[in-house]
C-alpha cells in the first residue's frame, strides 16, 4: 500500500534544496502502526538511517516545542566515553530539529505529545526535560 503523507516522494519534496544523496528517509513521529495514526508530512521527520534507527529504539528524543531540542539517552553518552562512533554519532547530530522549509511540512507537537504517550516506558528515562 502506497502511502499518502511521508514517503521516498515526499522527503526530497520537504527537503527541497538539500542535497540528501538518497540517504535521508522518512521517519513517522507518532508511528504509522498506532491507532489512528495519521499519514502526513507534519507527522513525520527527515533523517539519515543512523539518527531513524536510534529515533525508532527511543534513544533520541526530541522537544516538542518550540525549540525541538535533541537529547540523547544517557547509555549512549556515557557509551562516547570508550567509543569513538558513538562519540561521532552525538558529534554529527544537531542540538535541535532544523526547521521544515515548508510551514505545512512542519512536525507538529501533538504527534510528539502522542509518541511519548504511546512509548511512555521507553522513555521514562526523559525525565524533567
């Protein structure tokens, strides 16, 4: 089944004028599996596999807003410590969300709202942020 929001077609779309080499997919912020879950760009980010697979096993979360601020697990930072490609995995990661360069392609909070919810044993290790 070909989806309508976020998919191989619509990633070069939002990112427009970037140059991704085919290696940036598109990830669901409120997975397409859950109930309801809808299937929409502002549902969804850009990223390379490495920052998708960490987003999917909930060791990256990420502030709902305004700033979408990135924060990493504490395993993988104290895992920086004794190995250089996580240290470069956090080193190539920005501290926040670019912004979308379409305004209807921006993620929207409530589907970060619904994905913490939805994954809350996850990510108990948030905490206060």
């Amino acid at each position: 089944r070909k989806r309508r929001g976020l998919n191989t077609e619509t990633v070069p779309t939002i990112l427009k004028n970037t140059v991704d080499f085919g290696l940036v997919v598109g990830a669901h912020i409120f997975p397409a599996s859950a109930p309801s879950a809808p299937d929409h760009t502002w549902n969804g980010l850009c990223l390379c596999q490495n920052h998708h697979a960490a987003f999917d096993r909930h060791i990256i979360w990420v502030k709902p807003a305004p700033e979408h601020e990135i924060v990493f697990h504490p395993k993988i930072l104290e895992d920086a410590a004794k190995n250089l490609a996580t240290k470069k995995f956090i080193e190539s990661t920005s501290s926040k969300l670019s912004p979308a360069c379409d305004l209807r392609d921006k993620p929207q909070p409530e589907m970060f709202e619904k994905r913490y919810q939805y994954y809350s044993e996850e990510y108990e290790w948030v905490g206060a942020h």
